[in-house]
C-alpha cells in the first residue's frame, strides 16, 4: 500500500505541472508515469491558441480565449486561471535558469525547419524570435548528416520572407560522426562539450559577421540551461536562434528535464515504469490505482487523482471500432458509433477533425462528467490531452491547455 495526498497519472507537461503545483502548496504528491509523455517528441515551446476556429491566425491568445467554445477546457477554468497557470509556469523556469520568454497578451512567430513561422506564445531563450528581427544579414547553419534539416531550404524559405529587408546565406557543417546519420540530440550533445563547442566555431566563423542571426536546428546543448548558447554568442559576437523542428525534440527534453529537476526539489516521488491499468471506485470515489510491473501489480492509494495520461497518441485514451475509451477510470467518451464520421475526409482543410476533439468530459472544476453534466468522480481531476472539446493540433493550443488544466486542477486541491 502506497498512500499519498495526490496521485498524479502521467509524466507529461500536464503531469509534471500538476505535480509541481500541487507539491507547492504543501500537499505530499507521487506521479506514476509509464514513460516521458509527447515532451520529448514536441517542441518544448508553449502554444496559447495559435489559430481561430475560421483558421485565422490569433495575435493576441488573451483576447482570443474569451472567444473559445464553452466546451473548451480554456472555457472550463476561465481566463484569469490561464493567466494564472503561464505565470506559474514562467516563474518555475525562472527558479531553474531556464527563464522562458513571451506573454499571453501577444503570439511569436517561431520559425520552424522548412523556414516558415508558426504562432507560439512562450518559448525558450533559444526561440527569441527578435533574434531574427532585428538583424540585417541572417545565416543559416545545417549539419552534413543531420536528417530532417536542410539549410538550403530554410534559407530559401526565409529569403523569400524577408525580400530585400534581409540578406540570408547558408553553411554546412561537417559532424565526422564515423560515417553515420545523426539526430538533433546527437549534435547537442556534442556541442555540450567545449572541444564540440570549439569545432563547430572554428568551421562557421568566416562566415559569421557581428551582430548576425545564425539560425540552427534545436541542438544548443541538452541542459535546460543557456550555457551553450551564452558560449558561442560571446566567442562568434552574433546572436543565435533555434528553429522548431522535427523529433527527437531536444528543447522537448530540456523541458522534461527541467520539470523532472524542479520536482523532486519539492518532494515530488516519481515511480517510473509504472503502467496504470485498473482502478477501484466506491460511492463516487476513487480508493486506489493498480499499476502493472515486470514482478508484481502493485496499489496506490491517495486522497486526490489528477489524470494526465494524455490522449490516443500516449495511450491516455484508447480508439475502437466504434468507440473510444479511458481505460484507467473507464469514464465514458461520446463518440459517434460510425467511425467514417470521426474525421474530415480532407487532410488539409480549414476545419477541425472530429476525433481530435474526442475525449472525457468534465465540468469547472475538471471532475469527470457524463453526456448530462452529472459528476462521476469526486476526488479525480481530468486535465490536457485527456480532454474533450479542442482539437490541439488545428488551434495549436495544446500545451497551454496542459498548463491551464494541470494548474487549475492543482490549486484546486
């Protein structure tokens, strides 16, 4: 038996947020996780609402809320606790040197691998969009081995940008990483190292003029720290700027890394490997979790439940013939009983897709609820990908709803 004041079920950004926020207030927290969540594979950066429900692109996401459906999880906690939640959030990067930048009063436009821009609100130190801005002569620099990123094509993408206001050029580095394709995690690792560090200078400094913006792949050192980047900015004297781009997301990871870093600060006991499977439920509540091990089935007890297994993708939700469910609780998720009806047949229309907005539903306070609004659970809180009422890919609002959600579940404890 394993008691706890809040149990936390899943180790993603909601997750991790949820755990932080509640081990703040001075409750005793445990976070089950089976693995790393989307983080690792995401961007790292924080998207308020990228993009209205017409598909235009939204300027200001503190304006744009109030204007969210009321089954929208951002309708659900209200406004003030979005604010609220990136606040916290700001503040813990901050306690950990890994300040992120940005306000929800006015979207970024990051640029991303292929050269083009995408609406974002909070980012790393990294993604300082005014980077670009304000420089005169961009250069673009790729990696020889490197997938997924190819500096001609950003070059020619972001040259046809800016016009004439901008000159942009490109390099490749050479890696001689024996012969072999590498990842984006490969080369930062290799730029944490002075002697990397050192290398990759040596190779782009003709290139590189005072006061420019070298734009590169997320590969500026693993760390959840600014180290690599103060280093070469200081030895080159020009600004960088890292794109948003394919997995492994290393500034996903520094992310991760951070949150995992702050939690255990305060307490936080996080059981890794653990597979949530069944839970036991009596007179509306919820008495324990049962986990899956490679030994043994092992029971969690605690006063409170935050749910942060994610949607279809991390297995927080699971797609059937006909249906979908939510395999810990088994709450219930209205679906349409014709599977053809859950999707828009046109992959790249301006509409959301049906089944991206398949999930539990829940009333102000995140406790699940059925089809009428009656509440199913007392002590168990729903938050982020879990979620029914957006679709996170179409809006670009998916971790912000993660922080808005955990946040409003925690203080609410």
């Amino acid at each position: 038996m394993r008691n706890s004041d809040v149990l936390v079920i899943g180790g993603g950004l909601a997750g991790l947020v949820a755990a932080c926020v509640a081990a703040e207030k001075g409750k005793k927290v445990q976070l089950l996780t089976y693995g790393a969540g989307t983080l690792t594979i995401g961007g790292g950066i924080i998207d308020a609402i990228g993009y209205t429900d017409d598909a235009k692109p939204v300027a200001k996401p503190s304006v744009a809320l109030a204007n969210v459906a009321e089954s929208h999880p951002y309708a659900k906690v209200g406004k003030s606790v979005v604010s609220a939640a990136f606040n916290a959030f700001k503040k813990i990067t901050e306690a950990e040197g890994y300040a992120y930048i940005g306000e929800l009063d006015h979207n970024q436009w990051i640029p991303t691998a292929v050269g083009t821009f995408k609406p974002s609100c909070l980012t790393s130190k990294t993604m300082d969009v005014t980077v670009l801005e304000n420089a005169k002569e961009v250069l673009v620099v790729g990696f020889d081995t490197l997938k997924d990123f190819y500096a001609h094509i950003v070059a020619k993408n972001l040259q046809k940008f800016y016009g004439d206001k901008k000159s942009v050029s490109e390099t490749v580095v050479s890696l001689n990483f024996a012969g072999r394709d590498v990842n984006a995690m490969d080369v930062a690792r290799w730029l944490d190292s002075a002697e990397g560090r050192n290398e990759f200078a040596a190779q782009i400094k003709d290139k590189v003029k005072p006061g420019m913006a070298v734009v590169v792949p997320p590969v500026l050192g693993t760390a959840p720290d600014y180290k690599v980047l103060e280093a070469l900015e200081k030895g080159l004297s020009c600004k960088f700027i890292e794109v948003s781009a394919m997995p492994p997301s290393v500034t996903g990871y520094r992310l991760r890394v951070m949150l995992l870093n702050y939690a255990k600060k305060l307490g936080v006991k996080i059981i890794e490997k653990a597979k949530v499977t069944s839970s036991h439920i009596e007179n509306g509540k919820c008495e324990y979790v049962v986990t899956e091990g490679f030994d043994r089935e092992r029971k969690y007890y605690a006063k409170e439940f935050i749910l942060a297994s994610g949607g279809v993708f991390g297995g927080g939700l699971k797609a059937e013939i006909g249906k979908m469910v939510e395999p810990v609780f088994g709450l219930p998720i209205p679906a349409p009983t014709v599977q053809t009806d859950w999707s828009n047949k046109n992959l790249f229309s301006e509409e959301k897709q049906l089944f991206a907005q398949l999930g539990v539903l829940v009333n102000s306070s995140l406790a699940p609820v059925d089809g009428e609004g009656n509440e199913l659970l007392s002590n168990v809180k729903v938050v982020g990908r879990s979620l029914a009422g957006y679709d996170y890919c179409f809006e670009k609002s998916g971790n912000g709803v993660a922080i808005a959600t955990a946040y409003k579940a925690a203080i609410s404890l």
